[in-house]
C-alpha cells in the first residue's frame, strides 16, 4: 500500500474555537507535573528577578510580535521556538518541558546528578 506523500489536514467542524482556546488555557500543569510545590514556588520567585522569564512571560502572555527585532538581544534566541512556548503561573514550558532559569540550573544539575545511580 502506498501512502500519499502530502500533508494530512483535519478539521474539526464541531469545536466552539472560543471555547477551545480557554480550556487549553485552564490545563493545570501542576496536576502532570513531578515537581513538588515548594521546588514551583522556588522556580516561581526565581523567575520573578530574571529579565529574560519576565521578557518571556510577557511575550507568551500577550503574543508576540512578527518580527524579532522588537525583542531583546537575550530573548531573541527564543523567537524562533516561540510558537512552542507557553506559561503558567508565571513558569515557561516548551510541551510538557518547564524552563529553568538560569540561577538555578547549576542548583538542580547537581542535585539531579547527585540522586542518579551509579552503575
């Protein structure tokens, strides 16, 4: 059997776009996620005193622009991936990954390293 080399389109002719959106933008990541409520609250308030998440947030939150210009120098390596960005409670997911800011990748890199068993 042969199967056509082209793209496959499907629409959904019975989905409310309106509502579609608001429950995508009502996923709780928190319930999916093995991150333990007191490692979020941490990643949360890093966030808040990093410039690049902020810039981040503001841009997934409020959409961003056609041209990557607008953006500054350190948020413009994300532009090209900014269609794969989302946010919630003030946390950057790419998919199901969670951004970690830089201040603290060094913390959870050895920490990750630390409990990883050695064969």
């Amino acid at each position: 059997m042969r199967l056509p080399n082209t793209p496959c389109h499907v629409y959904l002719l019975d989905v409310n776009r309106y509502d579609f959106i608001k429950e995508l933008s009502n996923v709780d990541r928190r319930s999916w996620s093995q991150v333990r409520e007191a490692r979020w609250h941490q990643l949360k308030n890093a966030e808040a005193d990093y410039p690049v998440q902020q810039e981040l947030q503001e841009a997934t939150v409020q959409g961003w622009s056609e041209n990557r210009a607008h953006f500054a120098k350190y948020v413009q390596p994300y532009f090209d991936r900014h269609d794969e960005l989302t946010s919630q409670d003030e946390l950057i997911f790419k998919g199901q990954l969670l951004g970690i800011p830089t201040v603290m990748r060094k913390e959870l890199m050895e920490k990750t390293c630390a409990t990883q068993i050695k064969a």
